[in-house]
C-alpha cells in the first residue's frame, strides 16, 4: 500500500496514457484521432471519467475550420457536461496544456483531468500547412516577407554556424539519433533507422536545413489522465508517475527583436525554474525529451536546458551523449525528426512517452533505470517554452 | 481584404520609421511603444538609414501559401546600422551571392499581392549595397 507521506494529496500524477500512431490519417478525423487516445487514456484508470478536459491544438481553426475543440471532444467523447476547454500557444499548446491542468490540480479546484492533444495536419497541400504554421510568428514583420518556420529555423542554424564555427554536418546526430529511436517505436511516423550518407545527401529544404533535420508535420493524438493525490485509484495497474515541476515563459514572439537569436531565453527559464522546483539539477535527469523540430532547435534546447554550453550542443551530438545509452538520452521515441511532428500535439507525445519510460513501459526504446525525466515543448521558434519534470515514486 | 493592417503600418513599411527611446536612446524597429531596452515608454519616431549587414540568410523553395509564384527567394535577417535586426527578403541578388556581413541597403518593392484582384503590397526590401563610380 502507499504510504501517505509519499503521495501528498496536492501532488499531481499522470495515472493514464494514450496516444495514436503518427501519420497521414486520410482515413480518421480530427475527433476521431482524438478519441482514440482519450479512450485508450482512461481505460489505463480503469475508465474514471475526468473533471476536466484540456485539448491542445494550434491548426485546428486554420486547416480544418474547426475551432471550439473543447465542448467538440468533450460532447464526442461522451461527457457533456464537463469543463472543457482548448489551449493554444502554438507548437507548445500540449506543454501548455498538461501546465493549465497542472496548475487546476494542485490549486485543490480540480481533481482530474484529462488532457488531449489532437493535430490534424494533412487535410492541406503544403504550402496551406506553411502558411498556418508561420501564423505562430510575426504577422506584420516576418510572415508578410514570406517567410516560412523552416526558413527562420535555417537562418538560425546559419548563424549558429558561423559564430561557433562548427564544422560539416555537425547536426547529423540528432537526425540520425532520432531515427534510430524512432525505429523502435510501433508509434512513431518513420520507422527505418538512417546513415550519415543519408543524411549527408538528403535534400536541401531551405538552406542550410535539408531534410533530415526538419521534422515531418503529421496526423496524431496523445492524451494522459491526471490525477491529484488525493484522489489516486488504489490500485493502479501502472505506477502512477508524478510532476515534480511544471514551468513556462515566453520571449519575444518575432526572432529578430531577440537580444541574442541564438539564445532560447524562454526555453532557459522554464528549464531554470522547473530544476528549482523540482530541487534537482541536470546530473540527476536520466532523459530529456526535447522539442527538435529542427536539428537546431535539438542543440539550442540542451544549451538552454544547461545540458551544454552556447555553441556546443551539437558535441552532445557527435559524442553520442544523445543516444539511448548515452549520458542524457533524448528523444528517446523519435521526436519530431522520426515520431513525426504533431504541432500543438506534440508535447502531450512527450508526456505520454515520459510516462511509459518512468514506468518501465517503453520495450525496445526502455531508457534503463529511468527514474527521473524532463520534458520541453516549444512553441513558435522558441517564443514559449513549457518544461515539466516527471519522477516515479518508488515506494508507491 | 486586409487593406487597413497594411496602410496602418506604411510609415514602417515604406520608410523604415522606428522609435528612439527618450529614456535610453535605445534605436527600435519594429515599433513597440515600449523599450525592450529599459522598459519605459518611446513613442518617439526615428527613421533609420536603411543600411545595414545581412545577419543571417537562407532560401526558400518551398513557400507559404501566396508567395508560390515568387520562389525561390532569399530571406535575411540584416542587422541594421542603428543595432536593430530586421527580417525581410534580399533582392537584386544571385542565389549564391549573399554571406553573412555583406553590407545591404534597403529598398521598396512589391512584397505580393492579395490574389489577382486585390491590393498589391509595397514594403522593404534589401540589396547588396550599390557602389558609387
């Protein structure tokens, strides 16, 4: 039986995952999507019925004339009557969304709730997608001149390379370390691992970001049930897993009103004052899953995150630090390079991928003796950034 | 029809007018009413020179929605001689031509168009720098 003191009743606990693969689902809706992983999320509890749903979704509105996403998914789901409500703050939306649950929890007004990510990306051609996603930028003074993410991303990763002087192919790692990752995940969009060749002869995209350091846009959902302690099923076919810390901030939304583009600012705050909360630093982290939807975004993260120094980590890559036996694993389902990038989605992808790591679920991809893992979504090209800590609690 | 958030933001669009902050002399463009510098208020406009270096660069082959007929392109971030960067797209200019630090000036030129029918939209542009004989 658990011990009262090591589930305080205002802790907050993931007791439920789920998440459909990543793809282009011609075939299922966005609601459809969505209710698979809502489902799959609550039989984990043996079907408790949330308090609370929060959808996370940044496309929606755009690219498939749908707003409203929480009274949608809460009336198809079947629970009219609830509080639902949707987040959005771009590419962050599943971060943000696991964080306004956090923050109904532990303020003691809400006991469960279930938070959703749903993205459905491939009801447009491309350029349709381009022009939805750059909306997450500076409307009057970047998306007007026709820039895309990928441009501004490549502009970053031009820079980077040039004040660090790093050399060839310095990123390779991350693609090809994503890759490998994502091989093993039944979940994940492209499930064939890659060699440098591949990578070195991939496809310029936007110079000097080729195809293999863009990650995928994709059809998906993932959705966990949270819990407050108090409330926790007794007992639990899964070991609950708890939020340690639960962090966010912004920074300038357009790249260049930055004092230092190459600097994820919000990303180093969230990150500095999750590891306050938590009372734990990087040595103590076994994996980190990262938002890299760019190979750039992967280095810019772990030096924010205090995993290495500006300029350097893209060395966590060529060591292989990265990998899943390595000194701070990442990704460790594929991320956005391989799982595919689901946009708004995609930070609910980490918690759930978290959760089954610190549960020892994780099969082929299992981070050994996992115990304590960090996650970060970002939105835009890191103007928001939500970092979470999650732990198991051994003597539950 | 978007008419009213072009016009609104011609004096930028055209002319590069920006703020200078009363406080602290920061230079500001975009214009943001409040210093990112020193955080009080600045709502003194500053036209800047139009000169500056390309930060950063890249191109792009695959565009947005509305800017298909114009890629390739090439978009910059260029640091303007002032301090602030700006984002926008180099223009009189070879694929291969641009670095970073090439020095640039700015231009006014067509940035698209809202369909065949609708408003055509003026705004800044920058060029390699043109030498005097």
């Amino acid at each position: 039986m658990m011990a009262n003191k090591n589930k305080p009743k205002n802790d907050v606990f993931i007791i439920g995952v789920g998440m459909t693969p990543v793809g282009e689902h011609w075939d299922r809706s966005l609601r459809e999507l969505a209710l698979e992983a809502m489902t799959t999320a609550r039989e984990e509890t043996g079907a408790m019925r949330p308090e609370a749903v929060y959808v996370a979704n940044m496309l929606a509105p755009a690219l498939s004339r749908q707003s409203h996403l929480g009274a949608l998914l809460a009336d198809f789901s079947g629970m009219r009557g609830i509080e639902a409500v949707t987040i959005e703050a771009a590419g962050a939306s599943g971060g943000m969304a696991l964080r306004q649950a956090y923050l109904a929890l532990a303020s003691g007004m809400v006991n469960t709730a279930l938070v959703v990510g749903v993205e459905k990306i491939t009801e447009r051609v491309t350029a349709e997608v381009e022009a939805a996603l750059i909306t997450s930028s500076d409307a009057d003074y970047e998306s007007i001149h026709g820039l895309t993410q990928t441009a501004l991303a490549a502009m970053l990763m031009r820079r980077y390379e040039f004040e660090f002087n790093v050399p060839e192919y310095a990123f390779a790692g991350f693609s090809i370390t994503a890759h490998a990752n994502g091989a093993k995940n039944p979940k994940a969009m492209f499930r064939r691992p890659i060699k440098l060749e591949t990578y070195q002869r991939a496809a310029i995209l936007s110079d000097p970001i080729n195809m293999f350091d863009a990650a995928p846009m994709a059809d998906g959902a993932a959705a966990i049930f949270l819990a407050r302690g108090d409330v926790l099923p007794s007992n639990p076919p899964f070991p609950p897993v708890r939020i340690d810390a639960s962090a966010t901030a912004v920074s300038a939304v357009a790249v260049h009103d930055r004092p230092n583009p190459l600097s994820f600012a919000a990303a180093e705050k969230a990150a500095r004052i999750a590891f306050d909360r938590a009372k734990i630093n990087q040595d103590q982290i076994d994996f980190f899953e990262l938002h890299d939807r760019y190979s750039i975004f992967a280095a810019l993260s772990l030096e924010a995150a205090g995993f290495a120094a500006p300029g350097e980590g893209w060395k966590l890559a060529e060591s292989g630090a990265i990998a899943l036996n390595g000194q701070i694993p990442i990704c460790t389902f594929g991320g956005s390079k391989a799982r595919g990038d689901t946009g708004g989605a995609t930070g609910v992808y980490q918690a759930v991928e978290a959760a089954l790591q610190l549960q020892g679920r994780a099969s082929e991809i299992q981070v050994a003796d996992a115990r304590i893992g960090l996650i970060q979504s970002l939105g835009g090209i890191g103007s928001t950034a939500t970092t979470h800590i999650l732990s198991t609690v051994e003597t539950l | 029809m978007e008419i009213t958030s072009h016009w609104r933001i011609k004096k930028q669009r055209y002319a590069l007018v920006g703020e200078v902050c009363p406080h602290c002399a920061a230079k500001i463009f975009p214009p943001r009413d409040i210093c990112p510098e020193c955080g009080d208020e600045a709502k003194d406009h500053y036209q800047f020179s139009g000169r500056g270096e390309v930060y950063s660069y890249t191109t792009l082959y695959n565009a947005p929605a509305g800017y298909e007929e114009q890629a390739p392109y090439t978009v910059a971030m260029v640091q303007l001689e002032e301090g602030p960067l700006v984002t926008a797209q180099l223009t009189d200019i070879d694929v291969n031509e641009p670095e970073v630090g090439m020095p640039v000036e700015m231009v006014t030129r067509k940035l698209g168009s809202e369909g065949d029918r609708g408003i055509l939209i003026y705004g800044y542009k920058f060029r390699p720098v043109l030498e005097t004989a």
